[in-house]
C-alpha cells in the first residue's frame, strides 16, 4: 500500500462504512513518513505496540459511519499486515535489523570544571579521592559537602540580610539531627526557619 488512503478503503470494505471512517488511524500508522519516505519510516508503529500505542490514542474501538463497533486493533493489524507481507512484526523485529554506527553507541557526559554544583559530582570526588584529600565514600562526601556548602551560605552577610529582607521576624537557624547507616552514627546539619 501507498498511501493512506489505500489502507481506509481497505478498512471500509473489510469493515463497512466509508474510508473517511478511518483515516485518522491510518494517518497516524504512516506519520513518521514526514521524517522518512522510505519504507524503512515502519519501524516506528508497525509492529504489535505500535497496535496497543493506537489503542491509547483512539480508544478501543471505532464507531463507523454504518453504527458497528470496530476494534481500533483490528484496523491497526490490517493496516500493519497490508504493509508488512501478512505479518505483524514485533518491536525487537525492527530493532535488530537497526545498522549500528559509532555514534550510536559511545554515550558523552560533559565534565564541568570550576566550583558551581554543575554536572556529575563523581568525578569531583574521584579527583579528590585520588589527591588523598578524602577517604569518604561518594554519598558520604557529596553529604559533607552540602554541609560545608550550607554554613558557608549562612556565615555570607549578604545571604543573611537577604533572607532578613524577605521576611523580617524570621530567620533561618540549624536543625541536628542524628541518622544511623551501616557505617555508624553520623550528624547531618539541617536548616529549618524557626520563629523570633
């Protein structure tokens, strides 16, 4: 089949009605042609969750122009069939026969250098593990490092006449509290706002 078109007049000899019927999820069956006009644009909805995909997308069924209910599923395996030799391939069908190139395969995180939390903070701990500046674990690095964060923040003048601006009988004060792990007791500082 070419076009549409061809699968709705299908569909309305097959299920009654008219074409206009169900062109609406033959269009949707053939949208990724707008990207790719080879037949290769399939691969992204004929297959059987591309069948379920439409059932989301236009409801179980389908009332036609005569009054019968029609399983927008059996409109999508006739549509699928027509186009795939008699077949409803599977998603993995499409998938494996995908010709992997180089840039498909090598994955790019950007290292951020300077001190704004930016990033993946792994690699700022394994630079620092490997300078012998700390022993901690990650999680346990990352938590100390929010604290010293923290208390840098409240001993900056601005960050505290800011605060005292927005809202004059309040401010913002420690919290401890005490957390168990499989390394032992630890302290965790907190902040809560807490009235004059």
């Amino acid at each position: 089949m070419a076009h549409p078109l061809h699968h709705a007049e299908s569909s309305a000899r097959k299920f009654g009605g008219v074409p206009s019927d169900y062109q609406a999820v033959h269009d949707w069956f053939d949208a990724s042609k707008e990207h790719l006009a080879l037949f290769t644009h399939r691969a992204l909805r004929h297959h059987a969750q591309g069948l379920f995909e439409a059932e989301r997308v236009f409801g179980l069924t389908l009332t036609n122009s005569a009054g019968r209910e029609i399983p927008v599923r059996w409109i999508g395996e006739q549509h699928v069939r027509e186009d795939c030799q008699g077949r409803i391939p599977s998603m993995a069908d499409w998938l494996r026969r995908i010709q992997p190139e180089p840039w498909m395969a090598n994955g790019h995180i950007d290292r951020h250098s300077g001190s704004e939390p930016c990033g993946d903070p792994r690699f700022a701990w394994a630079s620092e593990v490997a300078a012998g500046r700390t022993v901690l674990g990650l999680k346990d690095w990352m938590a100390a490092r929010a604290t010293q964060a923290a208390q840098s923040a409240l001993k900056d003048p601005a960050f505290c006449q800011l605060n005292a601006a927005r809202k004059p009988d309040w401010k913002i004060g420690p919290l401890e509290c005490k957390t168990r792990s499989n390394i032992g007791p630890r302290k965790r500082l907190r902040f809560a706002v807490v009235a004059e």
